[in-house]
C-alpha cells in the first residue's frame, strides 16, 4: 500500500467540504462490502453501501480508489478484532 496516499485519506485536508452521507460508491455486491456488512460497519440500502460510521465514510470518500482502502480498513478491523471488545 502507498503509506502517503493512506496518510493523505485519513490526516489530509479535504478536498471539498466533508461528505455528509454515508454512502459510498462501492459494489454493493462485492465480498468486501459482504464482510463490512459481517462487521456491522455498514448496511446495502436501495443498492447503495451505507456506512455506520461517518468518519470511515469520510476517509473512503477522500480514497482515490475505494475498494483499496475498503480492504486496508478490513484488514486493520481483522487484525484487531480479538483485542477489542
């Protein structure tokens, strides 16, 4: 994974004002949308991918491509899952 293209997704300034939905241009069909779902950090509305939690929302709005920190932020919830409660 390119580090500074992560830290400028989640740290960076915003290029345009906060996304102030939750939705995200992802397949909502895809198994990293499936898994999302598993983890209860987002819902499939209407065909669209909803996630819970805005700040994610956020950062994934600002990724120049989704599904790569989609599966960043999926590895990071797997690797954790066991020491958070």
């Amino acid at each position: 994974a390119d580090i500074l293209s992560l830290q400028r997704a989640v740290l960076g300034p915003a290029k345009e004002p906060p996304n102030h939905s939750t939705v995200v241009d992802i397949d909502p069909h895809c198994d990293e949308v499936r898994q999302l779902v598993e983890y209860g950090m987002a819902g499939v509305v209407d065909g669209e991918v909803k996630m819970l939690d805005r700040a994610a929302a956020d950062i994934l709005d600002r990724a120049p491509d989704h599904l790569m920190y989609l599966r960043a932020l999926l590895r990071f919830v797997e690797a954790t899952e066991d020491s958070v409660d």
